[in-house]
C-alpha cells in the first residue's frame, strides 16, 4: 500500500519519475508474486488432507 500512496507524488512526465515509477510497479510484481506462491502453497497444503 505504501508503493502505491509514493507513486502519487512522483512525476511521470519527467524520465527519472517514469523510472522510479517502473521500479516501484516492479517491487510490487514481485511481491505479488510472493503472495500467489504462498497461496498455492496453501492450496496445496489444503489438498493433501
């Protein structure tokens, strides 16, 4: 949540806030990452019971 609150005070007409803003959405796809392979995990956990 806190990515995204940061991304609203970046400028994206300039390269280097298009940069930062690509970075950040970046860090956020990883993370999101994280989650669904935490929650197929969990799935699969569920499934073997």
């Amino acid at each position: 949540m806190h990515n995204f609150q940061f991304l609203q005070h970046i400028d994206g007409r300039e390269v280097r806030g298009r940069q930062a803003i690509a970075e950040q959405l970046m860090e956020v796809e990883e993370y999101l990452l994280i989650v669904k392979n935490q929650i197929q995990t969990i799935r699969n956990l569920y499934k073997e019971k």
